[in-house]
C-alpha cells in the first residue's frame, strides 16, 4: 500500500482550480492510486451546511464570524475525511486548504493574522499538506458570483497579492526528501500546459514513495 498524501490546490477565484483537481484525479485514478478529493469549505454534511451558510448572497457577517466557519468546515473534513483517508494510505487532493483562510479573512477581510493561524492550528490539529500547488491567471473568470465573489476588485486584487505573499513566505519550504512543498503554477497557458506542470509537481512526489518503507 502506498503511503498517504495530501495535495493541495489553491488560489483566486475563477484560476480553474477544480478543473486542475478533476484532471489530477482522472490521472491518479488511471495510474491506479484513485484518490479523495475534498473541496473546502465542503466535504462532509455539517461542512456542507457550512457552505450554505457561508456563500449565501443574502448572509452578512463578520469577518471573524467567517473565519470561524471556515475553521468548523475544515476541522470536520480533516478529521472525518483526510486523516481516515491518509491512514489508509490514500491520496487526497483538496480543493483549496488553510492558506485560502489567510489569503480571503487575513489579507481581503483584515482579521488579525494570529487568529487566521490559530483558527488553522484548531481545524487542522497541525496536519499540513504534502504539497500545495498554487494556480495563478492574470485574468481570472468569475461565471458566478456567490458571497464571496461579489466583493468588491479591491477584496480581490488583496486576496491575490495575499497569495503572492504566500508564496514568498514559503518559497524555502521543502518536504525531507527535497520536493517542494508549495509550487507556483505557471501565469499563461491553456489548461493542458497547466495540467503538465501539475504532473510535474506531483510525480517526484509518488515516485519518492519507493524506499521510505510504503
Ligand atoms: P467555491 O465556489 O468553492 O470557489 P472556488 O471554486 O473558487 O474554490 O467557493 C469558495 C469560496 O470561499 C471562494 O470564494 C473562496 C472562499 N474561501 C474563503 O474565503 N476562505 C476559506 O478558508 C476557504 C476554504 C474558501
């Protein structure tokens, strides 16, 4: 049995995240690792009552109210989903993890960085991904807009240089066997040229499974 991942995709609204997570997955599930793909805030029926509370038009709260939300969601899913999940030695990909609470409540809402870490630490009890891939377009393609995505381009423009801040910050992270943990996918390109660099991403991942006792 191979040994458990947790893969990450993150990044602004409308970078084709989910397309990049059915794609991965499509591809795990031919080469015979099918993985768990959760999507945040998602992934279990409290988290998904969540949702609903969350990207609701009409709902007004405030910003650490939403923080809170989303650090209820992701510590059931983690606890009900991705943890059981990598125990068993599956691959889970998530659709979005803590750093969208960093990069939409810390740098577009304002709430104090301290509490967006804390919230964090409490959801995830310390479970950090694999790897993280973060998506990036110069021209993101909002379809529809929920709560969220109704704020205004100056949440926005925060929200994705708050991302490119988090990339810097952790540029120098690299797992023990020296892949990058967090990697910046490519600006241009269609969706297959960004679909390779995901693979390229991931591959020394799966392959440094050989000889670590999987
Ligand atoms: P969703 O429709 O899943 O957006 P996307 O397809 O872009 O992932 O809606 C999730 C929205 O919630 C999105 O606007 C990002 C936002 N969000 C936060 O503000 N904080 C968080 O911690 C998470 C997980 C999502």
């Amino acid at each position: 049995m191979g040994r458990g991942h947790l893969i990450v995709f993150e990044g602004a609204d409308g970078v084709g995240k989910s397309t990049q997570v059915g794609l991965l997955a499509a591809w795990l599930a031919a080469a015979g690792r099918a993985a768990v793909v959760v999507r945040e805030p998602g992934g279990t029926p409290v988290g998904e009552a969540i949702r609903q509370l969350l990207l609701q038009p009409d709902h007004v709260m405030e910003p650490l109210t939403e923080t809170l939300l989303f650090g209820a969601a992701r510590h059931e899913v983690v606890e009900r989903v991705i943890r059981p999940a990598l125990a068993g030695g599956r691959v889970v990909l998530a659709d979005r993890f803590t750093l969208s609470t960093v990069a939409y409540q810390h740098f577009g809402a304002g709430v104090p960085r301290a509490h967006v870490d804390t919230v964090n630490d409490w959801a995830t009890g310390g479970l950090v991904p694999d790897l993280t891939l973060l998506l990036t377009a110069p021209v993101p393609r909002l379809t529809h807009r929920d709560r969220m995505e109704q704020r205004d381009d100056g949440f926005h423009d925060r929200v994705r240089e708050g991302y490119r801040m988090l990339s810097r910050e952790h540029e120098e992270d690299t797992s023990p066997s020296g892949w990058r943990r967090l990697v910046v996918l490519p600006q241009e390109g269609d969706t297959a040229r960004v679909a390779a660099a995901v693979l390229d991403a991931v591959r020394p991942l799966l392959d440094g499974e050989e000889g670590r006792g999987a």
